[in-house]
C-alpha cells in the first residue's frame, strides 16, 4: 500500500489540505478517522461554485453526448 504525506493546516473558518505537497481546493471541512488494525480514513468535503453539467451516456453508445 502506497503511502501518503498529508498535512491539514486550520485558522479560524480557514483550512488548508496538502497530499504529497500539492494543495486540494476548495476544501469545506474535513474527518479524519483512525482504526484499531492501524488504518486511516481522512473524508474531505469540497464545495464547488459553478454552473452544473449535465452528462448522459448510455451502455451501449459509442458517442458520449453533454447536454
């Protein structure tokens, strides 16, 4: 299992997730949970503001169509 370098850094209503050393945007909050066979799960909750995309495809299609 490959491992990651993770830093968390909070000031105020401010937090800054870095993985690897490159910064993950946009980040609204974050959970870290830790278990008794030694794993870790950290759960990031990104908040994105822009128009919504709307893209279908069907199993059997050989084109892909955005709407």
């Amino acid at each position: 299992m490959k491992e990651h370098h993770v830093k968390i850094e909070r000031l105020d209503a401010i937090t800054e997730v870095f993985i690897d050393g490159e910064e993950i945007k946009h980040v609204k909050d974050y959970k870290v949970t830790s278990s008794a066979d030694g794993t870790t799960e950290l759960v990031l909750k990104l908040v994105f503001k822009s128009d919504i995309t709307k893209f279908e495809m069907s199993a059997n299609q050989k084109v892909q169509e955005v709407k």
